[in-house]
C-alpha cells in the first residue's frame, strides 16, 4: 500500500510540474495579446492601417489562454467556486469534497469534452482549416487542437488532484502535495 501512496505521490508531482511549466509559458501569452492589440490600435488609429492576421491573432491568443491555462487555474485552485459551506468545513471534509467533485464532476466533463471535441478537432485537420476571412491566419486546425490538449491538461491535474487528497486521506503519515 505504501507504494501506491509513493506512487501517487511522484505522479502527482510529475502533473503539477507538467501543468505548472504550461501554466507559466502560456501566462506571457497575456503580454504579447497586450502588445499585439496596442499595435493594432496603434496602427488604426495613427496609421488608418488594419491586417487581419494581426486581429486573428488577438482571437488566438485569447483561445490559448484559455484553453491552455485552464489546468493551472485548477491546480492552484483559483477556479469558481460557490464556497457558501466549503469555506466553513473542515481540511478533511474540503478534501473529500475536492476528491468527489473531481471524480464525479472534474474528470467526466473533462472526458466529454475530450471525447466530443475529438471529431471536431480531426475534420478540422483533414481539410488543414483556415480563416474564412481574406488573408486570415491558416492555422484554425491547431486552434482547435487545443480542445484536446485543453481537456488532457484538465484529466491530468484532476488525477493529480484525486490521488493528493486520496493520499492526503487515506495516508497520513506520507507527505503530501
């Protein structure tokens, strides 16, 4: 049992890195949306200039941000959450929340949305999909590609979640997190 504990211990470990690495390179994803819609509006409004690769890029940046961040949101527990009764529980009472929540709500969605989008993202690879606008951006494809990679991200972080707070449970004695 105790190396099952370890385990899940090293694993959880080896998401959060994961998901923390992705987390930070896509935070400076923020920077370039910032500086690359100041160009915009600089260049319009000084220049009555506008490229529709740039405006497009606005819209990909934002995706990816999202998209790709979700998993570090939930990893540093900065998602939504109603906290009416979980604020006033007690450390195991939050950690058996944080564990059936994951296991009934967090990874079946997640899955969903991993097993819905999958079509969706594939047709779009088959016909290398691009913008519909005259001069737009080529690359749709990989956009939607963040579906999956979006829906991944979140799987992993919910087992490392699920197994922290089995740990955390069930292990006392072994450090956790």
């Amino acid at each position: 049992m105790s190396l099952l504990f370890s385990f899940f211990r090293r694993s959880t470990h080896s998401i959060d890195s994961l998901n923390e690495y992705v987390g930070r390179f896509v935070s400076w994803l923020t920077l370039v949306l910032v500086l690359v819609t100041f160009c915009i509006v600089l260049l319009r409004y000084l220049f009555d200039l506008s490229w529709v690769p740039m405006q497009e890029s606005i819209i990909y940046l934002h995706g990816l941000v999202f998209m790709l961040g979700a998993a570090y949101t939930l990893k540093h527990d900065r998602h939504v959450r109603v906290d009416i009764v979980y604020q006033r529980c007690t450390p195991k009472v939050k950690a058996w929340i944080d564990l059936l929540g994951t296991l009934f709500l967090l990874l079946p969605v997640a899955g969903f949305i991993l097993w819905s989008s999958w079509g969706y993202v594939m047709d779009s690879w088959d016909i290398l999909e691009s913008s519909r606008n005259s001069g737009g951006l080529p690359i749709i494809y990989l956009l939607k590609s963040c579906l999956l990679l979006m829906s991944g991200l979140l799987i992993l972080q919910g087992l490392s979640i699920f197994m922290s707070k089995i740990v955390y449970l069930f292990a006392p004695g072994i450090k956790h997190g």
